[in-house]
C-alpha cells in the first residue's frame, strides 16, 4: 500500500474521527503528515511516531495536542531494566529538568516512581573493562596492526641498545628509528656481531612493517567502527552486548551508556544506517552475525552483564540467545519481540531470556494516548501490560496486547 495523498487524508478525517497515529519510519514523512493532520483538524488527538529528537521537539512545539515517540523510546525503558536490573520493572528517563533524571518503576506489586541511579558497582566494572580493552585486538587485523607496531617499537628498543657501545643515548635512539622506517642506516663498526644482528633485524623489519601497514589499511577500509584505543574499545568485562544496531538499539545503547554502563554492539550490515551515528556518539559497533559463537566471543559475552538481542527479525534474536546461552550457560539474556509466535513456541521448550513484547507496548502506549492522557509508562505485568498514569501514579490493567495483523507496512 502506497503513501496516502493529501486529499484522502482530507477525506479520512471526519468529524467523528477522535485521533490520528501516525505509525511511519521516515520521520521526515511523519513530521509532514502530522502537521497536515492538524491543519485539516486543528487540535485533534495526535500520536506520531518518531525517532530523531530534533525533528520531534519542532513537532511538539508546533503541535502541542501531538504525543511525538518511538517505538525504541516506548520500549527501551523495559530492556534497560531487564538487562541491569530485572528487580523493576522500568528504568526510565525523565523529560522534565527538575524532576530526578532517572527513575525506576518498581514492579506490578508495588509501582513505586522513585529516583534512580545505577550502582557504583556496575559502573566501576564497565569502566574497568573499558580500561583493560586499551590496546586489546578484537578481530584479525587489529592483531596484526599491533603486532606490526609492537614489533617495530621492540626493534628499534634493541637497535637502540646496541648503538649505545658506539653512541650517545639519543643519537642511538634516533639512528635506531631511521633505519626502521627504512630513511637511512648509520655506519655500523665492523664487528660480526653488530653486523649479524643489523641483518637480521632488517629481515624481521620488512615483515613487522608489511604487517603494520596492512593493519593500518583493514583499519581505515572497516568503517572504523571499534578503535584499539578510545571511547570505542570493546569492553573486556562489566558491558552490555547489544545485537541489533537498529532505532532500537541504538537507543538501548545510547540509554546505557548515559547510566554509565559500558556496552558494544553487534551489526550484521555493514552498511547499516545507523552506524554513522554509533561512530559520532563512540559506541563500539563490531560486524558480523551475532549468532555466531566466534563473533559473540569477540564481543566479550563469557563476561558481559547481559546480552540482549534487538533485531527486527525475531528467529534471529532467538538464534542469538540460543548461541549466547549455549557458550555461557545461565548468562542474561533479553530479546526484542513482537508479531511472531517463534518465541513463545521456543520458551515454551526451555527459558531463553526475558521477552520483550515491543510491538505489544507500543500499541497499548499508542492506543492510550488516543484515548486518555499519555501514560506515564507503559510495563509488563502478569496479567499483560500495565499503565501509570503521569500525574496520580496510579496503575491502570491494560490487559494482554492487541492481536497483530500478518499484513506489512
């Protein structure tokens, strides 16, 4: 089904009509929809789905009666909490300033709305696996940068030592350097043994540089999406494996690392739109199949907080989870779901993870802001979903979420 035209929008809105979704991916296309939504019917009820804050805070301040998110921002407050702490229901982020940046929502029991911060403990971890990750190759040719450059420094550390029987400290140093970088040799005194190692050391310095330069070369062709040092190292312990670089996941990832949790993520396209923006906020990408063992060992996953699998395609996450759980028995694990019956037909064999319905609290989140105001929160329970009000806290039972339709968008 095409885009609709203006003039059946028009002819959409009736007088009867209470609300309008706008549930696109394109947000430029949203934003243009919404503002012909209010232009037919000004203040009408309006939910907009959307991703790029920018864009969203110039339809809120142009359409105050629209409720502008995303399906990532609706759900990321559950994966959050299920991937660092499945005690509460949902760590969120507060839109008003003077409020506590961070809150948690208890649980179905008790859904207390209280201040919240992550342990000193899971910070102190990630901080610590991002330290021992300086330096670290987390695939083929980032080992053979290193050693290429280890190589090279080692020997022009020995070359240095040896000219120091015929030579100053620093001008042993610096003939040293300039023959390994192949500008010049100093003259070498006619000792065999100066001139054995001068050999030698010339012979292992082709095949250091060749390694360097190929290193280099991988480095600069693979997107530069994980650095050997940096921002974008990937963690060694106490880090969140993120499968999935989509709205979702770049989300999640951008959610944890605000909590001061180290993560890395896992992107099976390399040409992925959203690792552009993973490169600019320093959030450590690796490529490759996230259900495979050698990329999730890569990934650091034997020492992980929590692995969480966020692609669109749901036999995938489970693919990811069965793999995880298979070279880590008993890891945490959290998967995305949404219109297939392929998880609940697997849980039902053997626990694979906590399930998050992000299709089901999308539509119930939806659907109340068509209907009442917008919810606070929106949580699983026991009994389905969940709803908090914004100004009395008070839950409201929203039941089990909506069947899906097999239709695409």
């Amino acid at each position: 089904m095409g885009m609709p035209s203006d003039s059946e929008i028009s002819a959409a809105l009736t007088p009867d009509v209470a609300g309008v979704a706008i549930m696109l991916h394109d947000d430029i296309l949203a934003l243009r929809y919404g503002l012909i939504a209010e232009h037919l019917r000004p203040g009408i009820r309006m939910f907009v789905n959307m991703f790029d804050r920018t864009v969203r805070k110039q339809l809120e301040s142009a359409v105050p009666n629209c409720v502008v998110m995303s399906p990532a921002a609706i759900s990321v407050p559950t994966m959050v909490a299920a991937a660092i702490a499945p005690h509460v229901a949902s760590i969120r982020r507060l839109d008003k300033a003077s409020d506590p940046f961070w809150v948690s929502i208890a649980n179905e029991e008790s859904p207390d709305i209280q201040s919240w911060k992550a342990p000193s403990k899971l910070r102190l971890r990630g901080l610590r696996g991002i330290a021992l990750g300086q330096f670290r190759p987390y695939d083929s040719g980032s080992s053979t940068l290193l050693i290429g450059a280890f190589g090279l420094v080692l020997i022009i550390a020995i070359d240095t030592v040896v000219g120091l029987a015929h030579a100053s400290g620093l001008r042993a140093l610096y003939d040293a350097t300039r023959t390994v970088a192949t500008i010049s040799s100093p003259t070498l005194p006619d000792s065999p043994a100066v001139l054995i190692w001068a050999t030698i050391a010339a012979i292992i310095v082709m095949g250091f540089t060749a390694m360097f330069a190929a290193g280099i070369v991988n480095h600069l062709l693979s997107g530069r999406h994980v650095t050997l040092v940096g921002r974008r190292v990937v963690p060694r312990s106490g880090h969140v494996v993120v499968a999935g670089m989509g709205q979702v996941g770049l989300r999640l990832a951008q959610e944890l690392r605000s909590l001061g949790i180290a993560v890395v993520g896992i992107e099976r396209d390399p040409q992925a739109s959203g690792l552009g923006f993973a490169r600019a906020v320093g959030i450590p990408v690796i490529i490759g199949n996230a259900s495979s063992q050698a990329i999730l060992k890569r990934a650091g996953t034997s020492r992980a907080i929590a692995i969480v699998a966020v692609g669109s395609d749901e036999r995938d996450n489970i693919a990811v989870a069965v793999t995880a759980l298979a070279g880590r028995p008993g890891a945490r694990v959290v998967l995305r779901a949404g219109s297939d019956g392929a998880i609940t037909e697997t849980t039902s064999l053997f626990p694979i993870g906590a399930v998050i319905d992000v299709n089901g609290l999308t539509a119930l989140f939806v659907a109340e802001s068509m209907t009442g105001n917008r919810p606070y929160v929106v949580i699983p329970s026991a009994s389905g979903f969940e709803s908090i009000d914004p100004e009395t806290h008070e839950v409201s039972p929203l039941g089990s979420a909506p069947d899906r339709c097999d239709c695409s968008l």
